[in-house]
C-alpha cells in the first residue's frame, strides 16, 4: 500500500532559470582489475548536512562488464542495523561522476538516519555508468549494463532484483530511459535530472551524433511512454535545469513534484534526500 502523503501531491514553488549546469561529482577511477570487495563504513568521515548517524555496511567491488568493455565499480549499500533480504534502489550518477562517490557524499549514513525516521529499509547500489547518458557509444553500453547484467551481479550478492531508481543529474535521464526498457518499475526518483527542452542546449554537451539520436532518448520527448510508473522529481529552482523540470511536470504529471530554492550541487541534495528516500521507501513497502 503506498503511503498517502505521496499519492498525486505536487508543490511548485519560485521562478525558474535557464543556461546549463554541469552534473556534480568527479571522483578518480581506480585502475580495472580484478573483483576485489572493499568494506567501508563507519569509518568514512561525515560530511556536512549528513545526519550524525552511522554508516551501514558498504562494500566496493570491481566487475567486469561486457556491456561496457571495461570493469566498473559496484557498490552496495545498507542501512544499520538492518539485517536480511532488502529491496534495492539503484543509484546513478551524474556525468562526470562514478559510484564510489556516494560514499563520501554520505549516502550510507542517509539510508540509517532515514529507516530511524520510520522509512521502510532499502539498500542502495550504485554502478559506474561513464559519460554517454547511458547511450552504446562504440561498444560502451551503460544501459545494457543495468537491465542484464545488474540483476545478475546483484543475485551473486545475495540481493534482490532492482524495483526502484534513484537518478542525479545525468542520472535522471538515464532513470527516464531505464523505465522505458524496464516497465514495471516500483519507484523513480529524479534529483535534478538533465532534461534537455532544444537542441540546440543539448547539443553543447557533445553526447549525442545528432539531432535525431536525441530525440530517440529524450525524456521529454517520449513522456507518454512513462504511464503508470510512479515518478517523484524534485529541483532547484536555481537549477539551470529547473525549466526541463517544469516541462516535465507539465507533460507526464508525476505522482510528486517538488520545484524549491535550491541550485545543482550537493547542498540541495543533501536537503531533499530525506523526501526522496521517503518517496522510495513508501512505494517498496
């Protein structure tokens, strides 16, 4: 049953930008070798707007994707002191970042601090997707990674199949894309996603071979294909990418919608995550 404070609520507050931002995050790649888990935690310093709470059980490994050519870095995430099977949201960064930066952006400790707010248990796992807003680019194939061979990696682990996604930036427009090959998606959550309304703005980022390729994967051009997912989208109205936002919300009416102050980086994160965890924890209860 859905928790009701989400059912079709929207809020649209302040006006809103225009020009382009870049995703947040950066984060070296370390070099492909073989999968290796790495536990981190508790240990990890505490970022600020993080909650003073511990870090859950977080494990980094390295993985070999033949989607993607290369090995790639999976990290799964738990809250504390919850044991057993847990659905699972995935977790994908924005262009130039990499999994490993949940990490040090606090995210482990968000999953604790949000079940000790009486949100359902999840875990959270995250995957190096590159810079192609998971388009094939030459055998670089991140989206295919996700839908065949993620469940698999996940299933080694011990972990459920992913019924939910939480996308940043360039994530968000890959979430977008995800539901359409993978309908059926209990929860998407879209952080600042990276909606591009012309052409002409997305051309600058020199990820598509054309105008046509564009169109073919642009969110905002195939709305009608997102019917019946439950979408909760929130942004900054100081966001560069506010007005694809309010497109967004216009067209494909999702079941949350929150435009407040806020710009593209990590301090507007850290301040909606809470919602948005309570958005995602609602819909896999």
């Amino acid at each position: 049953m859905r928790n009701a404070s989400f059912s079709r609520r929207r809020l649209l507050l302040g006006g809103l930008g225009l020009g382009l931002v870049g995703a947040a995050g950066g984060g070296a790649v370390i070099p492909d070798g073989p999968s290796l888990p790495r536990a981190v935690g508790s240990a990890q310093p505490r970022k600020s707007g993080v909650p003073d709470v511990p870090a859950g059980p977080v494990v980094v490994e390295r993985v070999y994707s033949a989607a993607r050519g290369k090995h790639v870095n999976l990290v799964t995430m738990r809250p504390d002191g919850v044991s057993g099977p847990l659905p699972v949201c995935l977790v994908l960064h924005g262009r130039g970042g990499n999994a490993k930066d949940y990490i040090d952006f606090g995210l482990p400790r968000l999953l604790t601090s949000a079940v000790r707010a009486g949100v359902r248990p999840f875990a959270a796992v995250a995957v190096d997707c590159g810079r192609a807003y998971f388009m094939d680019r030459e055998g670089d194939d991140p989206m295919r990674m996700l839908v065949e061979e993620v469940p698999g990696w996940l299933a080694e682990r011990r972990f459920l199949a992913p019924t939910a996604v939480l996308g940043f930036s360039m994530g968000g427009w890959g979430a977008l894309n995800l539901v359409r090959r993978r309908p059926g998606l209990r929860a998407v959550a879209l952080a600042s996603p990276a909606l591009f309304q012309q052409w002409s703005v997305a051309e600058t980022r020199k990820a598509w071979t054309d105008e046509a390729q564009w169109r073919e994967f642009e969110p905002l051009q195939h709305v009608d294909g997102l019917t019946g997912t439950p979408i909760g989208i929130w942004c900054g109205t100081e966001d560069s990418f506010a007005d694809g936002a309010r497109e967004f919300v216009e067209k494909a009416q999702p079941e949350f919608a929150a435009l407040t102050r806020g710009a593209h980086d990590g301090a507007y994160w850290h301040r909606v995550l809470p919602e948005i965890m309570r958005f995602v924890g609602a819909h896999l209860a």
